[in-house]
C-alpha cells in the first residue's frame, strides 16, 4: 500500500474518495479507512497496520457538518461527566485534553490537528507523512436522493465506494461505508450510524467479522 485514508462514513465523501484517492494514480495504491467522523483511533492497531503495509503516507480526510463530529460536540457541550460509556467521546476527550474551543468548527479544527499531531509523532520515524484534508462538503456537487441512509461494513479497503455499494445493493448517494481491516470493535460507529436513522446493515468482503 502507499496511501492510506482515513475518512468518515458519510455517503456524500463516497463520490469524493473514489475520484481524488482510488482513481488517481498520483497516489499510487491506495487503501481507505473509513469510521464515524474519520476518526484516527488510538488503537494500536491503526499505527501496526500502517507500518506493516509500509505505507508511504496517511491522509486524514474529515469533513465539514459532520453528524458523527456533531455528536461528540454536543456531549462535550453537555459536560465530560455525562459522556462517560461512550467510546467515541472518551477517545475524543483524550486528544483534546485540556485545550478549549469556543464553537463547533473550533472543536472541530482542534480535533483534527490534535489527530494529526498524534499519527506525525508516531509515524515519524518510519519517514511516513501525515496530511491533512478536510473536506469542505458545501463545496461538492452532491447527486439529489432523498432515501434513507443504509449502512455498509466492509473489509474490502482498496476498491470504489460505488462498487462496495453494488455489491451490497445500496444507492451511492445514500450509502454510509464503514470499512477497515478489522471489523471487529465497531459497536460504537455502528450505534452512532444507529442512532443518526441509518437503517439497513449490509456486509461486503471475505473475511469474518463480528
Ligand atoms: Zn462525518
């Protein structure tokens, strides 16, 4: 692999990812990773990936009026005490640290450098780059649907949402992806997905996961 992304599971990225990271030759054989919020987790296991399928550089590609981001604002909004048994919360509760925002898109902002910061320092020795880019959603042209969202889990990193979507039998523009290479663990981005109205589950690729 050379380039992996990490990005959020929103169907409106689908059109996006596949046209700036898996179409694109400029770089080179690419692997997506996609969670609620594109999120970088703290999991060992992120890090051991990377080095282990000798990636050349890691793209954080979050999103502006992000559902998933939203949610972890509010609960800050709400006061530490009350996130207390949500993963999603907690994680993003120990990047921020004691570091204050003021609005949405500060916390938002605050969270991805914090992010970034955290893959650099530890992806630094093993000469792999970490950027940055955040995906201005107001500035796509999204295809119209009015469906309801359906979510996709998959195993499969290196193809097409809009194949992922085929295969599963899910519209694109209505498609939310969560992938990776281990599917086991994803309890609190499939509860978010839950949450946020996303009905349908759907599974692609080989391997066996929870
Ligand atoms: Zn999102």
């Amino acid at each position: 692999m050379d380039t992996l992304v990490i990005s959020c599971m929103d169907p409106r990225l689908n059109e996006y990812l596949d046209e700036k990271y898996i179409r694109n030759k400029k770089y080179g054989k690419v692997e997506i990773w996609r969670n609620a919020g594109g999120r970088v987790t703290t999991d060992r296991k992120l890090i051991e990936y990377i080095l282990k399928n000798k990636a050349k550089r890691v793209i954080l590609a979050p999103h502006t009026d992000c559902k998933a981001k939203l949610h972890i604002y509010e609960a800050l909004e709400k006061g530490i005490k009350n996130t207390a048994n949500d993963e999603i919360v907690d994680e993003a509760i120990g990047f921020l640290g004691c570091a204050e925002f003021r609005n949405r898109e500060e916390c938002d902002k605050l969270l991805d450098t914090k992010e970034q910061a955290y893959l650099k320092e530890r992806l630094e020795k093993a000469r792999i780059d970490v950027e940055l880019d955040v995906v201005d959603i107001s500035k796509l042209s999204l295809p119209k649907h009015d469906g309801e969202g359906k979510l996709v889990i998959s195993s499969i990193m290196d193809v097409e949402s809009k194949k992922l979507a085929e295969k599963a039998g899910v519209e694109l523009p209505s498609c939310y992806i969560i992938q990776g290479p281990n599917l086991k663990g994803l309890h609190a981005d499939i509860e978010l997905a839950l949450s946020l109205g996303i009905q349908k589950v759907s599974r692609v690729g080989e391997q066996n996961f929870e």
